[in-house]
C-alpha cells in the first residue's frame, strides 16, 4: 500500500486525464483518486477483477473509465497526446516477458502521453530478481531499464528521478524480498533543436543559394545558419583557436562574429573557406579592414581542402551548416578527417554544430555522456585519440526565444589538440614467425634487439616482477 501511494503521487503530478493500467486490489486507483484529477481511465484484463473495478468505480469522487480488454488491445483505441499521468502496473502474461513486459506498453506510453506528461510505473517481479545483483538502484536502472527506455522514446534527460521506495514484504512474501521497492519518474519531453532540413539536398547547391544576411542574422534558402546571440560563444571557440598563435584556418564565414574575434588574437595568418557566394563577397570586404593577414578561400570545404597541406594550420575552428537533413548529425567529422591531416602536430582544433547538438544534448544528463557516445566514437575515426580531447566544455548561451534551431542553457565548446604518434611502428610487414628462431640477437645487459627492434629494455623490471 505505501510503495502503491507513491506510484499513485507520482502519476497525479500534473493533475488532468491519468491512466492506470492493471486494477488489482485498488491500492494505487483508490490513492490516485485522493489527487486533484479530471478524469481517471483504467484498463484491466481479468473479468472477475474488472467487475469489481465497476463496482468500485460508482463510489469514487473523479470520472472514472474503467475499460476492459488487454492493454495491447485497448491501448490502440487511445488518441495521442492524450494523458497528463501514467501509472502502469500488471503481470507478466509468461516467463518470457517476466523482465521485459512493460516496456511494450511503455512505447504506447510515450504516443499517449501528452507532451510534460509524467509515467511511472511498476514490475515487482522482475526488480525482486535483478535488484539484489546491483549495488544500486542507478546501476540497476541503467543496464536493465534505460536501454529499453531508450527504444521506447524517451531519452535519457526525461528520467527524472529513479527512487528506491522503502518496503516491508513479510517474510512469507513469495514475489518480492527487497527492502525498496522501483518508483520511477518520467517525463515525456517536447522536440528540442531544428527539424527543418531538406533530405536529398546537395552540396554544390550551396554556392549559389542567396544568401539573407543582416547584421544580425544569416539565412541561407529559409534556413536559419547564424544569429547574433551566439556572439560570446563564438568568442569563445575563437579563442580556443587561437591558443597556438600562428596560422589558423576558419571553414564557415557566416556574420564574421569568429573571424572578428579570432583577429584580435596574436595570430599570423586567418584563412577562411566559405562556400555561399552572397557571404563570400561579404568575407572579402570583411578582410580589406583586419589586423592580421587574411586569406579567403571560395567554395565547399570538400575541394578546398584538399588543396592545403599537411601540418600546417597552428588551430583551426570549423563551424558550417549541414546541407541535407542525411548530414545534420554529423557533416563536421567529415571535415574533421581532414583537419587531422593539416593540423601541425600539438595544433589545436575546435568545432560548433548546433543544428545537431540543439537536437541531441537534452537527451543526456551531462556533457560528458554526450560527448563520449556521439561525438568520440566519430573523432577516432578522424585519427583522434581519447587523450587529444583536452576539454569538453559546456558554454553558456542565452539563445532567445525565437530561435529556430537552439533552446539549450549551453553550447560544445570543445579543445582538441593532434598528439604525434605513440608506440612502435617498425614492425615489418609480412615478416614469418619461423624466422624469428635463427636471427641474430642483439642481447647486452641493458636491452635485447632482434633484427634492429627494441624487443625487451632493463627499464620494465619493476613492471616485470608485478607480472
């Protein structure tokens, strides 16, 4: 009853429509009816039960709508965006749903619930077996809950609160032994970031688009690129750029706020790509007027970059627009392949992608979970190892509210620099393990060389007697 009146506080939060699912003894419906509530649907399977559910009903004081049926059944009858609370709570049907049952009805759940709209929800029987194997309760919901969760459509900043409820099952108890009990809550978010992107679009298109610019805003073909209010946080990625001095590469020219802020930094030479040709006129006006030496470049990224050679960019800060909706999530590693290529060794690169990030960060609780599960896998691909990755810093913005394509509290500001190489790379190609009997070795009391390769120095001693 105590752990049920939990469930039941939760599901009510918002007040409005709230549905139950499974009736039972009416512990949690009779709790749910002692919130501020409009109308109270429940859906039960079992005949007997539901006839005392109707029962039941007639001396409630909210609308109560008892339906009767399978939630797999009843369910599809529910319109979306529908339900302010959800409280789900039945049996598993079979041993093999024993674990997994609620996350079926979870993904209707997530169709259902209206936008804000809070799910709770319960399976004893399947916490009273996993429980005990975790330390605690967030591990837990983290390997058996979230990634179903996840499939079910929400992410992972929704999950508001995982409480361990206090319980007291008599020892004659056969379904449960733990003393808390799961009370789960989940908010169904909104859409966040722009969706506005065109599928199929091609890059060359880009070049001869007009261009809208004002002093405050570029738009390119409707889209949104570049707003003013991003002014501090391109300061700071042009700072990051910076850091090295020397010569730094800009690919993305949009209202100059970065290449403003990147000449008023010791630098000693700012090449610009730009691939729209209404900005590019812009970027060459723009460079009559700066401190420092600076060299436009027209066209896509793609051809340009091909012309620069290796090692030799001191810090390079790419900020450009996806030009299809395929590439929203990830135009920038593209580039970033190449940037590893031109960076001088302990060059500096930073990178901005808002389109995408405004979409992606609030699926995560912080910035480091973001960043490690889409962003670094795509980095090591570029040639990027984890340690190049010096910071990963959450920056403060204030986009109004008007914005398109942004509504986070901060922007990626992230510092990665190009390591040389680690480790051994002498090894010959195609070399036979037979040969390795009869070669000579080089053996003196400091070192073995066999065949010119360091193989074993009198350094690893400590290391070996831990072995």
């Amino acid at each position: 009853t105590p752990y049920m009146n939990r469930l039941a506080e939760i599901a009510t939060q918002k007040g409005g429509k709230v549905l139950e699912v499974g009736f039972g003894l009416a512990i949690s419906a009779t709790a749910i009816q002692g919130h501020d509530i409009s109308e109270h649907v429940i859906i039960e399977a079992n005949a007997d039960v539901f006839k005392s559910l109707e029962e039941w009903a007639k001396k409630q004081p909210h609308k109560v709508t008892p339906m009767f049926g399978l939630w797999q059944d009843v369910v599809k009858t529910l319109p979306n965006d529908s339900f302010d609370g959800i409280l789900y709570d039945t049996y598993p049907n079979s041993k093999e749903e024993q674990h997994t049952h609620q996350f079926g009805f979870i993904k209707e759940a997530h169709r259902i619930l209206k936008p804000g709209g809070v799910l709770t929800y319960c399976n004893l029987t399947s916490i009273g077996v996993l429980r005990p194997k975790y330390n605690d309760w967030e591990s837990f919901f983290r390997e058996t809950q979230l990634p179903h969760l996840k499939e079910c459509g929400f992410v992972e900043s929704d999950v508001k609160s995982v409480e361990g409820f206090p319980v007291t099952p008599p020892a004659e108890c056969e379904y449960y032994d733990f003393p808390e009990a799961l009370a789960p809550t989940l908010f169904k978010s909104g859409e966040h970031g722009y969706h506005g992107l065109r599928a199929g679009a091609k890059a060359e298109e880009w070049k001869e688009i007009k261009a809208d610019l004002t002093a405050d805003s570029l738009k390119i073909e409707g889209h949104p690129v570049m707003e003013r209010w991003e002014t501090p946080y391109m300061n700071r990625l042009a700072e990051i750029a910076t850091q090295k001095g020397g010569k730094v590469l800009e690919v993305g020219f949009g209202l100059a706020i970065s290449a403003t802020a990147i000449q008023g930094h010791d630098i000693s030479e700012h090449v610009i790509i730009e691939a729209n040709a209404d900005v590019f006129k812009s970027l060459e006006e723009w460079a009559k007027k700066q401190p420092h030496k600076v060299t436009p470049m027209f066209g896509l990224w793609q051809d340009v970059v091909k012309t620069l050679p290796n090692d030799s960019f001191d810090g390079i800060l790419y900020d450009t627009y996806p030009n299809s909706k395929e590439e929203q999530h990830t135009h920038q590693f593209g580039f970033i392949k190449e940037a590893h290529r031109i960076l001088k060794p302990g060059g500096v690169l930073t990178y901005c992608n808002l389109t995408s990030i405004g979409v992606l960060r609030p699926k995560y609780n912080d910035w480091e979970s973001f960043f490690r599960e889409t962003q670094l896998p795509h980095l090591k691909e570029c040639g990027f190892v984890e340690s190049d990755v010096k910071s990963v810093e959450g920056f403060p913005v204030t986009p109004p509210a008007e914005c398109e394509y942004y509504d986070f509290p901060e922007a990626l500001a992230p510092t990665l620099f190009k390591s040389g190489e680690h480790g051994y790379h002498g090894l010959r190609a195609g070399a036979k393990a037979e040969e390795w009997k009869e070669i000579k070795a080089d053996l003196t009391a400091d070192s073995l060389k066999i065949e010119g390769h360091p193989v074993m120095e009198r350094w690893e001693t400590p290391y070996m007697n831990r072995l």
